[in-house]
C-alpha cells in the first residue's frame, strides 16, 4: 500500500515529468472498506461472497480488493524506484511505509486488546507463551500470527487480525524491486514483461486450474498466494514501465471493463486480470485537480485495512449480529482509527524516517525538449 506523491521519473527516453495520481489514494480507500465489507460475512459466522471463479479460484470482494492494492502497489513502487534508483532512500521509504503503524497495531492487540477481552486471567494471559509468540514472530512477519490466549476463542473465528496475511507478501515485493533494481534489471522493461508473464502463466496453470499441483509453503508464505499476488504487482509494474506505449485512452478502458467483465462470467483469469488491471490503472492515473480537495484530511487506508479486523472481531464480541449491522458498524469506528494511524503514526514517522534516509541526490542530465517525448497519462 505505498504511499503517492509528486515523482520524477526518466524511463525509455522520457524526459523527467512530475507525476502525482491522487485518486490513487481514494481507490485505495475504497479498497479499505470493501475489505470491511467481504470480512463482514465470515467474521458474523456467513459465507463470504464470492464475486467469480476464476477456473478454481474463488475471487471474493476482499481478494478483489487485495488485488486493487497489489496493483496500485506494483504501479507506485515501480514509480518510486525509477524515479530514485538509490537502494538506501528507496528501503528506508518502505520500511517507513509499512512497520511504524504495523507495528503499533500488533503491540496494541497484544498489550491492549487481549488482556481486555481474553477469557484468561491478565496474569496468565501475560505469562502465557502464545501473547509474546504473537508479538515477536508478527513484529519480523517471520511468519504471521493470528492468535492470542482466550481472545475471541468463542466467535466464528479466531483470528485477532486476519488481514495481517498479505503484508509479507507486500515486504517481499518491495524487496523483488529493489534487487531488480541494484543489478540493473529495472531499466529492462521487457524483463519485467517477461516476469509478469511468466508469474501469470504458472498462476493460470496451478492456482486457476490445478493442472500442475505444485503446492510450497515457505515462512507461512504459500505458492499459490504469491502466484496470485505477484501477478497484480507485476501487471502495475508493467503498465508503469510500458505507460509510453499503452493507450490511456476512455474507448480501451471500455475494451478493458469488457474483459473484465467477460472474464468474470465465464471464469477466465486472462481476461479478467488484463483487464482489471489496466481500469486500475486508468482510473487512478487521471488528472482532476479537484480531487486534491479529497485527501486534504490525509490518507487513512493503510489505517483502516490494518484495524478492521480487531475492531469487528471486538463489534461482534460485543453483540453486533449480521453481516450488514457490522459492516455499518465497524466502518465510521475503522475509518476514524484509520485517519488517527495516518496523522499520529504514519506521517510522522515517514517524515523523519525519510530524513534519516536522505542523502544527495545524483546529478542528471537536463531535461529533453517536451516537444521530443511521447504525452505521459493525461
């Protein structure tokens, strides 16, 4: 879920362009919410809805959603390393971006939640081994944890925070972009092409169809998750690195929502993450001004996709019943969080981490004349 904000970039001959996408950041939000939305169902002992199967993959609102910031993640952090190609600055920004409020949100279950709500005595809870398991593997993602002593042992389900699962897969992609980077790879799109490619195909021909059954598990991390999660960072990444070249254009992002929609009935991946790809990406990168007024309060989705969870776990402990009364419920509470975790957490802490991780910037060469490169995502 990385963070937007005006980049230079100089890619393929392209002359250095500011480059800020503000909508980004509202998608981002109502990804947020949508996942609020899919957890609702579980988390109030229902079914999940599931929007389509894509071969074998059941595509619910939520991993839809997942999918939505794995996209806009693979756009921006491709963005990122362009536009500043120096290995300290580009982890410091990352680590920045993700474990301060991660961070707080694990002790604040831990040390906060748990011992209100845990059946166990707070003595036993803090002495049992289970409460520092869940603090220490979850603070190194090494791997996830979901639960905690006596906490909500009595609900549908376990977990204190059920959505933590897609940041290490977050981290790991972050970490894939800056080896590309430091042995040159970054500046061969057509590697990167080849790598979304290839991440695709083994998705189609193992996840969506179990033609290949190859099953791994590795640090709590499996196959088939990072087959499914690379291929949406790899397709933002790739329409970052190609966005000279693809038409951003309103008739092929009609083309697009008829694939996506295409794909979805009648189950086909190809046509459902091309084209679900690029409306992200399309939608994102228009330039309405207006918009800025928007997100003049900040950015609370990182926020909201990390406190949803324990918030509606605790909403249901309490007595709220229903998918939808939760859902209603939980939405202003995990927004309000969200906006706290961005203004008290995130900001600041990206602030100063930034400082920490500055250093001089390279020289570069003037820019082209703007008359000699290609319109950018107008």
């Amino acid at each position: 879920m990385a963070g937007t904000g005006g980049v230079e970039t100089s890619h393929g001959g392209l002359a250095r362009v500011r480059e800020r996408y503000p909508i980004f950041d509202s998608l981002r939000i109502i990804a947020a919410v949508v996942v609020i939305f899919s957890h609702a169902f579980p988390l109030s002992g229902h079914p999940e809805p599931v929007v389509t199967f894509l071969g074998d993959y059941g595509l619910t609102f939520g991993a839809l959603a997942v999918a939505t910031f794995f996209v806009i993640s693979g756009f921006l952090i491709t963005m990122s390393w362009t536009m500043s190609p120096r290995t300290v600055p580009y982890a410091v920004k990352r680590f920045a971006r993700i474990w301060p409020a991660f961070v707080v949100v694990v002790l604040a279950a831990a040390l906060v939640l748990g011992p209100l709500v845990t059946t166990l005595s707070v003595r036993d809870y803090f002495t049992d081994r289970g409460t520092w398991s869940y603090v220490a593997h979850n603070l190194f993602m090494s791997p996830i944890k979901y639960r905690l002593p006596g906490v909500f042992e009595t609900l549908p389900h376990k977990a204190v925070n059920g959505s933590l699962w897609t940041l290490p897969y977050e981290v790991l992609a972050y970490v894939g972009v800056l080896v590309l980077g430091v042995v040159g790879l970054m500046r061969k799109r057509v590697v990167v092409l080849a790598m979304f490619v290839a991440v695709f195909l083994l998705f189609r021909l193992d996840v969506a169809s179990h033609w290949l059954h190859v099953n791994a598990d590795v640090g709590g991390m499996t196959l088939a998750l990072f087959l499914g999660l690379g291929t949406w960072f790899l397709a933002g990444a790739t329409l970052f690195l190609y966005r000279d070249r693809v038409p951003w254009k309103l008739p092929l992002a009609a083309v697009a929502l008829t694939l996506t929609v295409a794909g979805a009935a009648i189950g086909e991946a190809l046509l459902f993450m091309a084209g679900f790809s690029y409306l992200v990406v399309f939608v994102g990168t228009r330039q309405w001004n207006a918009w800025e007024r928007v997100h003049r309060f900040g950015d609370p989705s990182y926020g909201i996709y990390l406190y949803a969870f324990p918030i509606q776990q605790t909403l249901v402990l309490a007595g709220v019943h229903g998918a939808w009364s939760l859902f209603l419920a939980a939405t202003p509470i995990t927004i309000a969080f969200g906006y706290a975790s961005w203004h008290v957490i995130e900001r600041p802490a990206m602030g100063r981490m930034r400082r920490v991780g500055r250093v001089t910037p390279p020289r570069v060469p003037a820019p082209a004349p703007a008359n000699a490169v290609p319109k950018m995502l107008t």
